[in-house]
C-alpha cells in the first residue's frame, strides 16, 4: 500500500482499457469468492491474484522506475534457486530438480513444475543481462539454467522452452555470426554435459529417472499425464456451463469437479489450464476481462514496437518470450498458485508493458479505485498475516479468529481423532 501512494504520486500513461478490464477481473475474482462454494479454502488465492494485478497497474503506466535494477534482482533470485535447485537434486529422494518450490514444514511436498515454470521465465532474463558482456561465466551460468531446466523433467516445459528457442530465432538472426554461433553450440553442449553429469553425482546416493521412458511415457504416466488431462478439460468445460457467470469459487476444482470425476483417484487442484481454472473457479465473464486486457496490451505493443529505441526493442522482445513460456507452459499445466510465478509474471508483465509508454501525465482517474482496492487488500492480509503469525508463534487457537478458519476446524478434527473422541 505504501508502494502504491509513493508511485500513483509519479507521472502515467492513462491506460483506461487495460486498467479498466483489470479491474473488473479483480472485482470478479472477489465477487466469486463471495458466492463460493468452497469459500473456507479460496481466501488466499484471491489475496495472491489481486496482489499480483495491483502490482502491474502500479508500474506498467511508467516510463522509468528502475527495471534494469529490478531485472538485475530477479536475475540473482534465480540463480540463487537454481544453486538450491542442484544441492536438493543431489541429496534428497525425490527424481525431479524442485528448487526453492517445496514446503517447508512437510518436506514430502515439492513441485517441480513449479520450479520448471519459474525457470521458463527467469533464463530470458539471465540471458538480457548477460548478453552484453558475454564471457565464460555467462557460459556456464546460462548451461547450468538450461540443464535445471532439463532436470526438472517437466515435459510440458522442454516443449515451451523449444517454443521459446524458436521465438529467439527470427529476431536475433541477423546478430548470429561465426562467433556467437559457437557460443549457442556451446552453451547446448555445456548444457546436456551438466545435466548428465548432475544425473552421474545423484546416481551415488539416490535413483535417477531414465530420460527415455520419461519423454515417450513409457513409466506408467501414460494415464495419469494424458489421460487425464483431457478429462480435466472436458470436466471444466461442463462446470463452467453449470456456472458461467462466477464460478465455482477460488480454488474450488477439486470439490467440485468431484461430481463428474469419471476416473478412480483421477483428481487434481487445477484443470490443468490457466484459463479453464479462470473461467471454472472465476466465472467465463473474469476470463473475458482478462482477454480484453490481454488484447489491448498486445495490440499496443504491436503499434508501437518499431517506435521505440532499438535497445528497448532487444529488452521487449525478450521479455515476451518470457512470458509467452510462460502462458505456453500453462495451457497443460497450472503453477501460478506460487506466489512466486505469480508475482514474477506480472512484474515481468509491467516491465514489458511499461516499455512502451509514450505520453506521461499528471494525474489518473483510477487511482483512487486502485487505491481503494490496494488498501483493502493490505488491511486483509496483514489481519490474516498477523492471525498466522499469533497461531503458530504463540497459541494454534488463534486460528479461530480468522476470517475463514478451516485449519483451526482441521486442526481440532485431528486432535479429537488422536484421542479417541469420535462425537
């Protein structure tokens, strides 16, 4: 909140289309959490995703707030996961680089997904801030990015990533000579050395994945990989035309597509799409706002590319296939429930957007709206926050007071259930 009544003080492109549907999208998003029907689970989704959007209607209308010195942070964030992303590899049992993505307080949970979906939108980064002064280091840095990115096994990133290496291609084709045609070859090679070198040192104390078998489903995910992805799809297309205006709710999926589940087990928290779980959890009319949007942003970037400066060019166009991988890799998968990606996608969103202003004003008719909303949302979460921090620093009856206690309610199940008293 202090953030936004520092930056809405700064001179902004009015940008009435976009930031209109966002809001509505946000708007939306609240009002299916009000008529949920698992509203004791979707509290903290709606919180991520109108933090995530407010994030962008602060930044995207600015020219200059520093996003070279913001790309620098999230560029050293990555390779900070990425070191974790090796040591857990080597050490813990699970097949899959997770990073950073797994729960702290149940080490059992991880996500390589998760992790594969970070990495899709930080490389583009690392390589932006590398290419200018390229060396050995940038070498290997940009090997180790690619083999995590390999060794997280996610077969829905490895298709996203080569969608990605062909977007590099048109672009940068007429900047490949000789010399940095070596560069790619040696970074593709350095790349497959690390990954299966990181495979040779895990092999010493725990069981690796045989790549074979994983790209051409041959170790019994055939089901639950394809299979039921399509019945996923199939199932949100029915819940959305049984409740098209709001949804179901927030993280609602998995109870209700329960009533059509047509596979034992076959159950997940997402369809597995980004915009089916909008449209199923948010109602088709959020889905709808969240398009205009998308439409507007692109049909400005489109106008004006060839107006701004070539160096803002290399930065935009790089960008774009950051996130484009990202919304490639979340058409078969959903990982934007991490904070994590959620807020780096919208933040990589306003850098990209804002390098396209032209006309900065004084003033904006929004910002009173938005800052409404920022408000609110800021007195909501550091209630909840300082409920969480009182529960589990000091007394877990705390949880009670929350706005929608399922854990307190989970919690005292479970403690009956370990003594015995069933009534």
């Amino acid at each position: 909140f202090a953030l936004a009544l520092g930056e809405f003080k700064k001179k902004r492109e009015r940008n009435f289309g976009e930031e209109i549907a966002l809001l509505i999208f946000m708007v939306l998003v609240g009002l299916s959490f009000v008529f949920s029907e698992t509203k004791n689970v979707g509290l903290s989704e709606v919180i991520a995703y109108i933090s995530a959007v407010a994030l962008y209607l602060i930044f995207a209308s600015q020219k200059s707030f520093g996003q070279e010195k913001i790309l620098k942070v999230i560029g050293v964030g990555a390779l900070l996961a990425i070191f974790c992303g090796y040591m857990f590899y080597f050490f813990r049992q699970e097949p899959r680089m997770f990073g950073p993505f797994y729960n702290l307080l149940y080490h059992s949970n991880v996500w390589p997904n998760a992790f594969a979906l970070f990495l899709l939108m930080a490389w583009p980064v690392l390589f932006f801030l590398l290419k200018k002064k390229w060396s050995a280091l940038a070498t290997a840095i940009m090997a180790m990015t690619f083999a995590a990115l390999l060794l997280t096994y996610s077969r829905g990133a490895w298709i996203a990533f080569g969608g990605q290496i062909l977007l590099f291609l048109p672009y940068f084709w007429k900047k490949f000579s000789a010399g940095n045609s070596g560069k790619v070859v040696l970074v593709a090679v350095l790349s497959v050395a690390v990954f299966f070198a990181a495979n040779y040192i895990r092999a010493m104390n725990e069981p690796v994945l045989d790549l074979g078998e994983r790209v051409n489903f041959d170790n019994g995910e055939n089901l639950t990989s394809k299979t039921e992805r399509f019945e996923f799809w199939r199932g949100a297309v029915e819940l959305i035309k049984e409740k098209p205006l709001l949804g179901h709710g927030p993280f609602s999926f998995r109870w209700a597509y329960q009533g059509i589940q047509k596979t034992f087990l076959g159950i997940s928290d997402h369809p597995h799409n980004v915009f089916l779980k909008i449209a199923v959890e948010n109602g088709a009319l959020a889905l709808l706002a969240l398009f205009v949007f998308t439409t507007l942003l692109i049909k400005k970037i489109v106008q004006r590319f060839r107006l701004i400066p070539k160096g803002k060019q290399a930065m935009a166009y790089i960008l774009s296939v950051s996130v484009l991988g990202a919304v490639a890799h979340s058409m078969i998968d959903y990982n934007f429930n991490f904070l994590a990606n959620l807020i780096l996608f919208f933040g990589l969103l306003a850098i990209l957007r804002s390098l396209f202003v032209e006309k900065e004003s004084e003033g904006n008719p929004m910002k009173e709206v938005i800052l409404g909303i920022v408000g609110v949302l800021a007195i909501l979460a550091i209630y909840e926050g300082g409920v969480l921090v009182a529960a589990y620093g000091f007394e877990k009856d705390f949880l009670a007071y929350s706005l929608y206690p399922r854990q307190y309610y989970v919690e005292q199940a479970d403690a009956a259930i370990g003594e015995h008293e069933y009534q």
